[in-house]
C-alpha cells in the first residue's frame, strides 16, 4: 500500500505515456506527488530522476 495519497497527485495523464493514471501507481518528486499508468513506468520514472541527482551530484563535486 502505497503511503501516497491520489488526492495530492498533481497530475492526471502518465508524463511517460499520457494514458490515464493508476492508483497503484504514484512517487514522489520534488515535493510533488506524481501519479503514472502503471507501475513500469513510475520506477522508468524514479530511476531517470536518480540519474539525474546523481549526475547533479557529480558535477558539485567538481
């Protein structure tokens, strides 16, 4: 069970697909709650913003 609430997500069509959005579907990001069409694309989703705070990460260290 997700401890998410769909009432907070900000969106309603999957930003990886644009199909309708799933309640067993949701992460978080930036303070935000973000809602996809299935789970695959959630964790396509997570694991892209992972990269990127990595990459950010990198780069301060610089």
């Amino acid at each position: 069970m997700s401890a998410f609430d769909t009432a907070d997500c900000i969106n309603q069509t999957c930003p990886w697909s644009g199909e309708p959005v799933k309640t067993d579907s949701l992460t978080e990001s930036n303070g935000h709650i973000v809602n996809f069409c299935n789970t695959g694309c959630r964790d396509k989703f997570d694991t892209a913003v992972d990269h990127f705070q990595e990459a950010i990460a990198a780069r301060g260290t610089r």
